[in-house]
C-alpha cells in the first residue's frame, strides 16, 4: 500500500514514521483505494471512521508534521489521475421491464429463486456486438493500458473470465482479499461471480458504459424460502437451477423493485412447466 497525497520533508521523515506506528500500527483502519499501480501497489486513503470524515492524512497535518499540500502521484513523469477525476459519476446504464409485460428470456446464471440472471433474447445482437468490440480493446492489451481507477464496491471494470480467457463487462463487489491481490467481480451481461486478479482487470472504457447491462436480475414472484432465516435450502436451489438454468423461458414481471431486481412468473415453453 502507498499512502496518497504526502510530500514528506527529508527532516521530518523519521519524525513522520514514529508518529505513523504510534498511531496506525495494528489499528482497525477504513482504507478507500484510490489507484493501482504496477506490482500490484494500491495507491490508498485511510480513514480513522467507517464514514470516511477523519483522514489520518488530516490528522498529520493537524499535528504539525511536515506534511506539505496535496501534490499529484507521479509514475515515471507520467502524472496519474487524481481524486477529483476519480469521484465522477460512474456506472452502468440498465434496462427495466414493465410490470403485467411478457418477456422472452435466456437463463444465464442462477443463484437461487430469489436471485438468477436473465438476457432479453431479443438483444442477442447487440451482445455479440458488444463481445466483438470488448475482444478487439483488451484482448492482448498491454497490462499497463487502461489501468483500474478505483477498487471500490459498485465500480464498473472489464475482467477476464479464466473458463475461456476472454474479456467481460463487469462490477466490483466484493474487496475482502484485495491484500492477496484478489477483488471479487460479478459480469454484469451474465450475473455470475468470479474471484479475480487484479491484474486480470481493467479500467472500462466510458463507450462501454453507456450500453445497458445485458444480464436482468430476477425472482420468483410469490415464492419465499421455507426455513427461519430465509435461505433457501440446497435441494430447492439444485431443483430450480436443474429446471431453468440455460433454458429459454418467458418470464410474466409482476413486479420491480427499488434495487432493479425483478419479480416474475416463469413459464417454460419447452415443457408443461
């Protein structure tokens, strides 16, 4: 971890570092990443609250350490993005159903009844479009194009899927092992999940934001896990998958929720089901 924004003076730096282990060593700190950089170096902020509102940078400074203006990173002359660039407005654009509607689907990942994953069979094309183009940007790409901009929860980033080595849409969710250079993405054109290298990630390119996530999240309407703490149980999952799963179904939305997820009737045209 690099510690962002401090331009120490030569004289204070033993004064610094003393101040440092008294006050941070073998702490519970809040860490929000800022920057990755080559080595898998993460460039970050740390915070003495959940909220983020008590900097231990501020606090140098409050203290009288020589800890100079925020001045910006530098990696080989080159200057990297800076903080106000990396609290833009980032995201993906989605697509929501209308309730009473009839929607063909392609299953792509299931979870559980209350979280599975659906394409819009009529989008078929524009997915194949969109796989062609994220091939012809990162596939062979030079590890140090495009870098990740942030390693937070919600960030939007291409990812390679190690089942066939090609480059995917996805969003962070899940930061947890990122000290053994691990961030947990989720492809938002298919909704499942992967532990992933961070070298195996990159920043996504603003053209590919604007087209929506091909992946709609759904659950059975009118269904609920039989059991106290509202899991479902490992047979009801393996039945539903068993039944779903890669297959071509019609989903009635009764309902969308405020989190986009949503509630549908399915019928399998396949069968009798």
């Amino acid at each position: 971890t690099l510690f962002r924004s401090v331009d120490l003076r030569r004289e204070s730096f033993d004064e610094t570092v003393t101040w440092l282990n008294e006050t941070i060593l073998e702490q519970e700190l809040y860490c929000k990443a800022v920057q990755l950089k080559k080595q898998n170096v993460l460039v970050t902020q740390l915070f003495f609250d959940e909220r983020g509102t008590k900097s231990v940078f501020d606090e140098m400074q409050g203290g009288g350490l020589s800890a100079a203006a925020a001045v910006p990173l530098t990696n080989g002359g080159n200057t990297l993005p800076q903080q106000p660039n990396l609290r833009r407005e980032v995201k993906y654009n989605t697509i929501t159903l209308s309730p009473d509607s009839y929607n063909d689907l392609s299953v792509t990942w299931v979870d559980d009844p209350s979280h599975f994953w659906c394409q819009l069979l009529g989008n078929t094309d524009v997915l194949e479009k969109l796989m062609d183009d994220l091939a012809e940007v990162y596939a062979n790409q030079d590890p140090a194009a495009l870098p990740l901009q942030s390693c937070t929860v919600g960030y939007p980033c291409c990812a390679k899927f190690y089942e066939d080595d090609s480059w995917y849409r996805g969003i962070i969710t899940n930061v947890s092992l990122i000290a053994t250079g691990q961030i947990e993405v989720r492809f938002v054109d298919y909704g499942n999940t992967q532990q992933t290298e961070l070298s195996d990630v990159r920043d996504l390119k603003d053209n590919f934001l604007k087209i929506p996530c091909q992946a709609l999240n759904f659950s059975i309407a009118g269904v609920e896990p039989d059991s106290k703490d509202g899991l479902w149980a490992d047979e009801a999952k393996m039945l539903f998958e068993k039944l779903i799963k890669f297959k071509h179904v019609v989903g009635l939305v009764t309902s969308v929720e405020n989190s986009g997820k949503h509630r549908v009737k399915l019928i399998d045209t396949t069968s009798d089901l």
